[in-house]
C-alpha cells in the first residue's frame, strides 16, 4: 500500500508533519480530514513494498509560505484570460509549471477541485499561502462570474504592495552598507593598527598627546569590555523584541513610535495606505461593507490605528458614517477625510479610496527619499567624525613624538 507524508495543521493549530499508509491520494485525504487535520501538503513517499524491496525514499517537502500566492494567482489568471474554466486552468499548472512549490499547490488545489469543491475552498485549505481577504475576494468572484477581474484587481494591489516593500528595501541598503564600511574600518583599527601603533609609541618613550590617550583608552575599553556590551545590548534587544510581542507591549510600543518626528508621519501614511488599498480592493469585488471593514482592520500594521479603527467600524456598524467615525479616532489625516466624505456623499466611496491610494503611494515614496537622504547624511557625518578623530589622534601623536625628538 503507497505510503504517504503529509504536513498539517490540527484543531490547536499545531503544524503536525507524519506519514500514513491509503490506497490512493484522495483515500489519505479522507483519513486526514477525519482526524480533524487541516491538510497542507501531501505527498507519496513511495510505491507498494511488493514492488520494490528497497526502502522508499521520502518525498520532498514543499514548505509552501506567502510568497507562493503573487506568482499562483498571476499564472492563473493568464490561463483564465485565453478562455480556460478556473479547474482546467489549475489542473493544467498542475502538470505545465516548473517550480516545485507552485506545482505542489496547484496539484492540491486540483485534488480538491476534481472532489468537487470550488476554487476558494480549495484554497482555504492551504491557509499559509492565502491570507482571508483573498478568499472573500475569490468567494465574491465566483459568486458574481466576474473571477477574472477580480483576479486583475488583486493581482494589482498585490504588486502594489511588493513594489513598496522593494522600495523600502532599497532605500535601507546604502545607509546599511555605510554602517558595514564603517564598523569594518574600526575593527581593522582595533586589531590592526593600534597594537603596531601602541607598541612603536611605546617603544619612543614620548608623551602622546590628549587625543591620542583618549584613542587608546577607548580602543582598549573595547577590546577588554565589547564583547560585554556586545551581550549586553543583544540580551536587551531580545527582551524588548519579546516584550513588544506582547499585545500591550505592542501597543505601548507603536504609541512611542507615533511620537517620533520622521518616523510618526511615515507610520500614518502606511496606515492610510493600507486602509484605502485594502478597502478599495474589497468593496470593488463586492465584499459587504461589514465584512470589508473587518478585513481592513486585519491589514493594519500599527496597534494604536488598528484599535481605534476597530472603534470606528464599530461606530459604523451602529449607522454612523464612515467618514464621521474616521475623524473621531484622530488617526487620519484632515484632507483623506474630506475626500472620503466626499466619496460617501457623491456615492463614490471606491473611486475616492483608489485616489486617496494613489496619492499616498506618492506621499510614501517622497517620505523613503527623504529617510535615505537623512539616514545617509548622517552614518556619512559620523564615518567622518570616527575617521577624522582616529587620523588625528594618529597624526597629532606622531608630531609629538617627532617634536620631542628634536627638543632632544
């Protein structure tokens, strides 16, 4: 009898990795499902033991994750787009495409088509690859036939928001590659240059001027004492991360960032970014009002605006407008409520979230140029000023000794 491996999650949702013994893939599918296992992966290991005595080698594990969902769903949609039916076009990628994870999904998704489920249960069941709000969009979009311009519209804002987290990204990489050049260069100084330094210093006799002690002092604090203050910071960098896990951790900690001159204004613009994105999105592909607030507030990142949003949709499910209860979480910014108000009162709620989207896309990518010229100038500032010191501290030491040679 094939034995199979499989990988899912149980009532608890504890990952549970084991293997089983069915007459067929769809037969270990069953047993599982009566387990109460929320299937992610399965795979044969191996054919009948009659068939080849050897032991069966085990199968290759896909561990299939989020970066999975952008390339399935944009595969999907060319084949929906030439006329193909969603199961035909998943069974196909199924067989046709190349990458390992992606053919493993798109098999299961056709083992689950080809027992009659549809494509958004299907998918439910691969719950780390796509997230909820991209199940109701599928739900939505086979209700209302309309599964390939939902598929355009949420491959859109899924390429969105990859291209934002490109962007940051790259603006990260000069500051980070500055601090590297520069923490290279002092630790070439600790355990290069000094000790040469130091010991033709004191084999001059001279007295090193003041800059020059206090360049030492500090070179040999470090060298006694760094890997002290090295632990030390990583043993309360730990314990911040573990407590800002923590939901009042958390919350206390996104409030403190809310406060910082730059940094505030960046996290409001990423919320609002978010709120417009995401609600767009929803209400465009026919997700009810209710149930599209409840997955915004999923997509906010800050625990401080998640909260109050979740007030506000509480206020809207009362009857009170979206704008109205918006402004009262002081949360969002004047102008973003205008339009939205607008929006409700011309009835064009859409349209004003995609103009409000399109125009904090613009107000982000302003705000990252900015943090890359203010992070930049200022790791440049501070390799100059450790650069300069050191050179002086050398140069000046040199002309002391030089000097007291000639006064000799």
């Amino acid at each position: 009898m094939p034995r199979f491996t499989y990988r899912a999650r149980d009532r608890a949702g504890q990952r549970v990795s084991d293997a089983l013994d069915a007459p067929s893939r769809k037969d270990a599918l069953r047993l599982l499902a009566a387990r109460g296992l929320q299937v992610e992966a399965v795979e044969e290991a191996g054919g009948p033991a009659s068939r080849d005595p050897r032991p069966a080698a085990a199968a290759t594990v896909v561990v299939l994750t989020r970066k999975h969902r952008l390339p399935f769903l944009e595969a999907l949609h060319d084949l929906l787009t030439s006329g193909m039916s969603a199961g035909e076009a998943v069974r196909l990628l199924s067989v046709r495409i190349k990458d390992p994870g992606l053919r493993a999904l798109s098999g299961g998704l056709w083992e689950r088509l080809s027992e009659g489920a549809p494509l958004s249960r299907a998918m439910a069941d691969y719950p780390a690859v796509f997230d909820p709000s991209t199940l109701s969009l599928f739900q939505a979009g086979e209700a209302t036939g309309s599964l390939t311009d939902t598929l355009e519209r949420l491959i859109a804002h899924l390429n969105e928001q990859r291209d934002l987290r490109t962007q940051l990204l790259t603006a990260l990489a000069y500051p980070l590659l500055l601090i590297f050049v520069a923490g290279a260069l002092v630790l070439f100084f600790l355990f290069f240059l000094l000790p040469r330094l130091q010991a033709l210093f004191d084999s001059l006799h001279g007295e090193l001027p003041l800059s020059t002690r206090l360049l030492v002092g500090c070179a040999n604090f470090s060298l006694h004492y760094g890997l002290l203050l090295v632990g030390a910071a990583v043993l309360g960098g730990v314990s911040a991360w573990r407590w800002r896990q923590t939901e009042a951790g958390r919350i206390t900690s996104d409030a403190w960032l809310l406060r910082l001159p730059l940094l505030g204004p960046f996290l409001v613009a990423q919320t609002v970014l978010a709120f417009s994105q995401t609600l767009g999105v929803l209400l465009a592909n026919g997700i009810t009002a209710v149930e599209a607030l409840r997955m915004t507030e999923r997509q906010i990142g800050n625990r401080v605006h998640r909260q109050a949003f979740h007030e506000a949709t509480d206020r809207v499910l009362e009857g009170e407008a979206l704008s109205s209860s918006l402004t009262r979480t002081g949360c969002f910014p004047d102008l973003v409520i205008d339009r939205l108000t607008v929006g409700e009162n011309t009835g064009n709620v859409v349209p004003s979230l995609h103009e409000i989207a399109r125009n904090y896309r613009r107000v982000i990518s302003g705000q990252l140029n900015l943090f890359v010229k203010v992070i930049a100038t200022v790791v440049l500032l501070a390799v100059f000023v450790v650069v300069g010191f050191i050179a002086f501290a050398i140069v000046s030491a040199v002309f002391q000794v030089s000097s007291s040679f000639r006064m000799a």
